[in-house]
C-alpha cells in the first residue's frame, strides 16, 4: 500500500477518506476548509493513495480541539481503516508512521480516546492494547484516554476537569460539535429541522476554535449529544436515530 501526506497545495486535488464525494460537497468543503487551518499548526494527515476509508489524522496535542493536557505529545484525532481496507495491516501501517514521525519530532509520545467497549468514530480499545497504549485517564461517561509514552518516566496525559464530568445544566438537547467531523456538515441541519418539526427543544453548539474546544463539557468535541443536561452519546445519527432515541429517553 502507498501513502501520501495531505498538505495545502495538494488539498484539493486529493479525496479526503472519511467523505469521498467531490469538493462541491458540503460535508468534503467543510472538512477541508478545517484541514487547510490546521496545517499550520502540525496537523498531519496521512491516507491510502486509493480512494476508501484508510487513513490517520494527528496533531501536536497543544493544537488538539479536546479538553486535555497532554503537552509534548501527538494526539491522534482519527485512525480509521474500514470496508475492503480491513485485514490487511494497513492500521500498522498507519500507526507506525505516525510514530516514527512523532519520535522524530520529539515528542513524548501518541495519545488518543477510546473508551472501555468499542464506540462508534473513537479507536478500538482491544487495538490499542495490543499495540502496547495504556489507560492514563477516564471521563464518568466512559470515554477513556489512552497513550503510548516513549520514555517510561513520561508524564501521563489527563483530561481537563472540565471534561472529567460530562455535565450541562440545560435543559432539552445540546449538541457540541466541531467541523473535524465532515458528517456534521451534512446531518446537524437534519437534526436541527427535525427537532423543530417535532417541536423537541434542541440547540447545537458548533465549536469553531481550540479554546472553545478545551473548555468544552466533554472529552470528545466532534460530536457529543446531551440531554436534559446528561451526556447520551458521540455517534452522528439521522433523523430516524434521533427521533428513536428521542423516544427512548422520552418515555
């Protein structure tokens, strides 16, 4: 497998993994307009040079859009291989590489959530293992954040506490989301329409710069759904997957 390395010039010309579809799109326009702002600040994003799901996106972890301290370290916003990619060892790949690069650069070593079962858009936790991460800290909702140090004595990465306890006191759904996520281009307005359709109270927070980014309530901040104050879920839905879920919390 060959890779290449996203960068300002060839931006536009490559498909972008997560959503091929041509650059009129709102979900690839928006997902590369947020790439083109983060070069600058170390954002790395390396993918098959074939068109499909395979690819890893990382940046210095003073630049990452989370609530985390993790100075020194590379954090790791996605690491995804799916459909005819799987099983073939292109993971491995990926992540050799970005170590390699991290090392080189001198970093302390890769950080990256997950959680203790797998979820939808966060890292295999059982891949993480194996590849010899650890737990350095939890939120209360679950989610988890792994790293991998370089050195033994490195220190350990830990969420800011204003991640550790997912909470809000408004009422009704909130939504926090960032553009990292090119589905949100697409599938927050549904929900936003839907909500109102349906008369559910419902407000989506788009976070639009790192600062917001690390104050927000939540460890993951691509996509994070809470209801009536309680943190429910980070998977994008539809509005069928909302309007069930709706109904499930509802009733």
């Amino acid at each position: 497998m060959e890779y290449i390395r996203l960068t300002k010039e060839n931006l536009e010309q490559e498909h972008i993994c997560c959503a091929i579809s041509n650059n009129k799109d709102i979900q690839v326009s928006s997902k590369k307009a947020w790439l083109a702002e983060r070069f600058d600040d170390g954002l790395v994003f390396l993918k098959s040079i074939e068109r499909g799901k395979c690819f890893i996106e990382y940046i210095p972890a003073e630049h990452a859009w989370n609530p985390i301290e993790a100075d020194g370290y590379m954090y790791i916003d996605c690491l995804w291989v799916s459909g005819s990619f799987k099983g073939h060892g292109y993971s491995n790949d990926l992540l050799q590489a970005c170590i390699s690069d991290s090392q080189t650069k001198g970093k302390k070593g890769l950080c990256i959530l997950s959680s203790a079962k797998k979820k939808p858009f966060l890292a295999d936790p059982r891949f993480l293992k194996y590849k010899g991460f650890t737990i350095c800290d939890e939120a209360d909702n679950g989610i988890q954040f792994w790293y991998l140090p370089f050195e033994e004595d490195a220190v350990k990465p830990q969420f800011r506490p204003c991640a550790k306890h997912p909470h809000i006191d408004q009422p009704g759904y909130v939504l926090y989301y960032t553009s990292q996520c090119p589905f949100n281009a697409k599938y927050v307005p549904v929900l936003e329409q839907t909500a109102r359709d349906h008369q559910i109270p419902f407000e989506a927070v788009h976070i639009r710069d790192k600062e917001q980014a690390r104050n927000a309530p939540t460890p993951v901040t691509t996509y994070a759904l809470f209801f009536n104050g309680e943190y429910v879920t980070n998977e994008q839905m539809n509005d069928k997957k909302f309007l069930k879920l709706n109904s499930s919390l509802q009733g």
